[in-house]
C-alpha cells in the first residue's frame, strides 16, 4: 500500500492524463462500449461517470476526472490521485456503524468498512483548495452520501456535526484492473439515526463495539477494505476512546499522513 510514485504534480498529471480536465467543471461521460465496464452492475456503472477531483500530492486540486479513470490501476500507478473521505459514525452508546460494500461494486465489493466512504465531487460546494474549504467540501460530500447509501437524512447528520481529524494519503489495488489511490479526509459524527441501506451500494450495516470489531477481524471468512484496516490499526482506537473526553486534541490535523 505504499504511495511512493513519482512526484506528483499538475504538470506531470496533466501531460501524463489526457483525460484529466483541467477544470473542475463538466461531467465525464462513459461510453455505453466501454469494454473495462463490460458485465458490471448497470448502476454502478453510471456512478463511474462521477466527477472525482484530482490532485497534486499536497492536496491541490489539479482538475477533475471521472471515478473509472481515478480508480483504474495502469492510471493509478503513474500516479493520478484523487480526494475522498471516510465516515466513522458512532450512536449515543459509543457503538461504531459499519457496513458491508454490495456485491455490485466495482472496487471492494462484499467488504466490510467504515459507515461510509466516497469522494467529494467536482462541482460546486465539494470542492477547495485551502484546507477549511475542502473540509467543509467533504462535509457536504459525507452528508449527500450518508443519504444515498444508507437512507440517513441530512437533518439528522448537521454539518458543522462532522468532525475532521486528518488525511491519509494510500494506495491500494483492488483487483488487476481496479484499485484506490486517494487523500482521504477522515471524519468523525456522533448522532443516533435511522438508516436503511441502499442494496446496490450496501449489502449489510450493523453497529459494534471495539471488542466486537477486533473479532470481526479475528474471522478470516470477512474481508476488510484496505483503508480501514489501515485507520483501524493505526488510530481509530485511539479516537474511538477519547470520543467522550479529550477527541479535540486529534481534530483539524493539518499534515497529511502518508501511509
């Protein structure tokens, strides 16, 4: 999962990416003959026509690129990446909702990971490039995505309720053709909702306490998402217990980790 490539910068991206658009605006259409989409799920294939946000590797918008591009492995290692964010939603007993990834997705499908995971889109209101506004980008992003994934209104999830702890920068394959390759803002809510799990996108959802998450990951028949396994053994315990008391002192991180 390392992120060792060489260095990535606008001009590199953009000489080396035909398909980046230097712009943030306009959409990305995927041609229906698109043989790396032949056989997969006709939803999920629209979504791969999504605007993801592409990036130097200090976090600086270059452009936008569509979600198929950002996430095919031959682009991914030359070095094309692209923001995204993750999700950790605890009810009021402190128990962390997960979900499982529907057996539809392209990327990870039938994994479990944290209560959601996407990217902010290249439109307006997801977007930024300083730090404040990128933040705020994923916010709305994380709110919009809580609903279609898994139902939760937005009344339920307020803005300023998310709390940003940091960005990790990784890659990771998923298959030989699909992969990640993200900065991922990582946030934290604390809320009770209702929810109730879109099947294309969520095969599963369900709460769990930090004994029950170490043995979910105790069962080789589950398979795990590989940035939650990196947050899990690298800082989400930590967080998850100082939830109640002193969780101010890991927010608004301003260096990017890279793992």
């Amino acid at each position: 999962m390392s992120t060792a490539t060489q260095t990535i910068t606008a001009e590199n991206v953009i000489r080396l990416f035909p398909d980046v658009n230097p712009s943030l605006a306009g959409a990305h259409k995927v041609p229906q003959d698109d043989r790396d989409l032949a056989g997969y799920d006709e939803e999920q294939i629209r979504l791969m026509e999504e605007v993801c946000i592409v990036l130097d590797e200090n976090d600086v918008p270059i452009g936008s690129a569509s979600k198929k591009v950002c996430h095919l492995m031959k682009n991914i290692d030359e070095g094309l990446l692209h923001r995204a964010f993750s999700v950790f939603l605890f009810n009021s007993d402190n128990q962390l909702l997960l979900q499982q990834r529907a057996s539809e997705k392209i990327t990870f499908p039938d994994m479990w990971t944290n209560t959601c995971c996407s990217h902010p889109l290249g439109i307006p209101g997801e977007t930024g490039s300083e730090l404040s506004e990128a933040v705020q980008g994923v916010r709305r992003a994380a709110q919009r995505k809580l609903d279609q994934e898994l139902g939760i209104q937005a009344k339920q999830v307020p803005l300023d309720d998310f709390r940003f702890l940091t960005r990790i920068h990784y890659k990771a394959p998923s298959d030989g053709k699909w992969g990640e390759h993200e900065i991922d803002y990582i946030l934290i809510i604390k809320a009770d909702v209702d929810h109730q799990a879109n099947p294309n996108e969520v095969r599963d959802a369900k709460y769990v306490s930090q004994d029950e998450l170490k043995s979910m990951f105790q069962d080789s028949s589950l398979k795990f998402t590989p940035w939650f396994k990196l947050i899990c053994n690298t800082m989400l315990f930590e967080w998850w217990n100082h939830l109640d008391t002193d969780l101010d002192r890991y927010t608004n991180e301003t260096q990017i980790r890279r793992m």
